[in-house]
C-alpha cells in the first residue's frame, strides 16, 4: 500500500493539514451543544454560525503566519485577508455542509486548497466527525489519512451511485433540477444527497461513489475536492464536459469512464449548452439508454 509519510508531505499541504485541523476541534467542540450555536441567515435557507466564522478566522491566522504575502478566498470574508494581488490565493470552506451541522447531522467538513497562478496545487478536505483527513498535491496523488486513493473502476452507468445536491436558494430552477435528477435516477443504481460538495467531491476520489454533479457551487465548494478527483484518476469539469469550471457555478465528477456518460445526460443542463437544441439533447439521452441496455 503507498502511503503519505510526513517526510513526503508538501510544506505548504503541511500548514493547510494542520489549519484544518485546528477548524475542526472548533467545530467538534461546538457539535458537542449544537443547539446553543448562534445561527444567522445569509439569505433564505442559507445560513452562517458562530462556528463558522471562528473556524475561518483561525484557518486564516494558520495560513497568514506561514505564508503572509498569499491571498486569500473564503466563503464568510471574502479577499478582505491577505494579499489580494498575491499568485497564490487559499480558497477556504470553513464548515461545508452548515445546514446539515447546525441539525446535528453529522456530514460536514473544511475544505481548504491553494491555487497558485490560476491552477490548483494543494487540497485538505477534513471530515472532523470521523477524523478523515483528505490531502493531495498537484502530481503527488491522493490520501485518505495513509491510504492512496483511486476513483472507482465502474463503467456501467446502471452499476453507479452518484451523488449531487439539491438548489434551495430563490431563483434556482429546481423544474430543471428535477428533470436531471429524473435522468440520473432512471439509469443509475442510485442517486444520493449527503449534503456537503467538497465531502461529495472527496468521496469520488476515494470510490466510495462513482459520480457527483451540483449546480449553484462557489470555488471554495469546489477548489479541494476537485484536485482530490483528478489526482485520484478522475475527472471534473462543467455539465459540458470543459475543464475551465471553478467559476462556472457548475460542477460534474466521475471516474473516466462515467464521466462521459454523465455529460450526455446532463450537458443539455447546462448554462454553455445554448446551442444543444432539444432533438440533440433527446438523440443523446436515447443514445445512453441505448448503450445501458446493451451492457456497454
């Protein structure tokens, strides 16, 4: 089995493991009485707690005092930290899956990556309620704790359970969201919610499931799960199947195989698919029906 010893560990992976670390005794301490956590709405259905904003602050402080000239992106501060004209920019989720916290479901986690010059280099997405600690750097691979991580080898679509989040914000077009669920769910062996895109992403990685798609996601969803995915042997990319997606507020995982799979179905979704008429789209959804029912 290769494993990732600390000798081998990336500097800068180094203080992003033990930034995300730090954010998580704060949120496993506050899990202890999540009832008495201050809650606040960002806007409907979307919320923003005390925990939050403490386990921001000091994941910033960790970063800024080994690496004072980078710059930051975090969800709650936005680029008012660090150095906003910086090469190398933190993109930080302090408590992905807040909803789900703030109910005591334990499927949350920090999710932290560093993109130097526009590509992504480091990633940590830590699940403090198991102790999971994600990591990898650009060319390096991926680790769950000690173990290498492989996407998973399916390459039938019927075989595969996928995984994607649901829109609540106003606005979103949730008719389209259920008519993709409705693609998905028919052709898959299931189709789950768990709450949490940059876990979602960290579970592909690890081939615990075959898929995850979301639309609605911001960078800091998205920026350490994604370079989990590729380092683990998959892809990621917008519902189009374009690599350029970090800004695109849609997302779309898979090991190789499912991955192109899963773009016929939801390419005619996406936003950049204006030109995709509906007989193209219906040709392509016929055309993965046919493949499924053939064993391809």
């Amino acid at each position: 089995m290769t494993t990732a010893s600390s000798s081998s560990i990336h500097p800068m992976l180094n203080i992003a493991i033990k930034a995300a670390r730090a954010a998580g005794s704060i949120i496993n301490r506050a899990a202890l009485d999540v009832e008495s956590v201050r809650v606040s709405k960002k806007m409907e259905n979307d919320f923003v707690t005390e925990v939050d904003q403490a386990s921001e602050n000091t994941i910033i402080e960790t970063l800024l005092n080994a690496y004072p000239d980078h710059g930051i992106l975090a969800e709650e501060s936005g680029r008012t930290h660090g150095n906003p004209d910086a090469e190398h920019v933190w993109i930080i989720d302090p408590l992905d899956g807040t909803t789900i916290f703030i109910h005591g479901f334990p499927f949350y986690c920090v999710s932290i990556a560093l993109q130097s010059r526009g590509r992504l280099e480091q990633a940590v997405v830590y699940d403090p309620t198991r102790n999971d600690l994600f990591t990898s750097t650009r060319g390096r691979g991926a680790f769950l704790n000690d173990r290498r991580l492989r996407v998973s080898k399916r390459i039938r679509l019927k075989e595969c359970l996928i995984s994607t989040g649901f829109p609540f914000r106003d606005g979103d077009d949730f008719n389209a969201y259920l008519s993709m669920m409705s693609q998905v769910m028919t052709r898959t062996a299931g189709l789950r919610r768990p709450g949490a895109a940059a876990l979602d992403l960290a579970y592909v990685a690890a081939g615990f499931s075959d898929g995850f798609f979301e639309t609605g996601l911001q960078p800091w969803d998205m920026a350490a799960g994604a370079l989990l995915v590729t380092e683990a042997g998959g892809l990621v990319g917008n519902f189009t199947g374009e690599a350029d997606f970090l800004q695109q507020r849609e997302c779309l995982a898979a090991n190789p195989k499912i991955y192109g799979q899963l773009v016929t179905l939801l390419q005619p979704y996406s936003k950049f698919a204006g030109a995709v008429d509906k007989a193209t789209a219906a040709k392509a959804i016929e055309d993965v029906s046919k493949m499924i029912e053939s064993g391809q």
